[in-house]
C-alpha cells in the first residue's frame, strides 16, 4: 500500500528502493512528510543521537503488509543472500525469520 509518513519530531533520514537498482535516500525533519509508493522497500533511521524520532503512517489501503529487513532476508534462500551481501552462510542462517516486535 502506498504509504505517507509525517515527522512529528526529531531528525531521520530515509532511503527508499524501487528495484532495478534505483533507490534515493533524503533527510527529513519535524513537520517534513514523505510518501512511499505501493510495493516500495523502504527504512527510516533516527539521525539524532539522544532525541526520540516520533512520526505518524498513513496508508492509502484497507489492508497493509509489513515485513522487516531482516525478516525478510530470512526469508530470501540463504544462499542468494550470503553471496550478494558477501557475508558468511553462518550470519544469514541467524537471522530470524518471524518478525521481531519492537514494543509489545
């Protein structure tokens, strides 16, 4: 789903991929709003060292589908990912496959 995000508070920055190697990334502050196209994958990292990074989602759906980086590396045949992120098939048979909660 197409998704809008409105910074409430602190610093970020944001990198969005589309596929076919294009992806961009761009900071954004208090009152900025960003928008991430349907099917997008996308992160947004807190760029403040002692300042809590507050902003609100909205989606342009009735149903949304969420999956976290490493769930989804998990999920991807290990081999695949060991050789593109040229890392070791111990590290990706670590990674956990259910989705971990930030806050529950």
């Amino acid at each position: 789903a197409e998704e809008w995000l409105y910074f409430h508070k602190g610093t970020a920055q944001a990198t969005i991929f589309i596929g076919g190697g294009n992806s961009r990334t761009i900071d954004l502050v208090a009152g900025d709003v960003a928008v991430f196209p349907d099917n997008s994958g996308h992160y947004v990292l807190n760029t403040h060292p002692t300042e809590d990074l507050v902003w609100i989602e909205l989606y342009k759906s009735e149903r949304v589908a969420d999956i976290s980086l490493t769930q989804w590396l998990a999920l991807t045949p290990p081999d695949i990912v060991a050789s593109t992120l040229k890392i070791s098939r111990e590290v990706v048979d670590k990674l956990k496959k259910e989705k971990q909660l930030l806050v529950q």
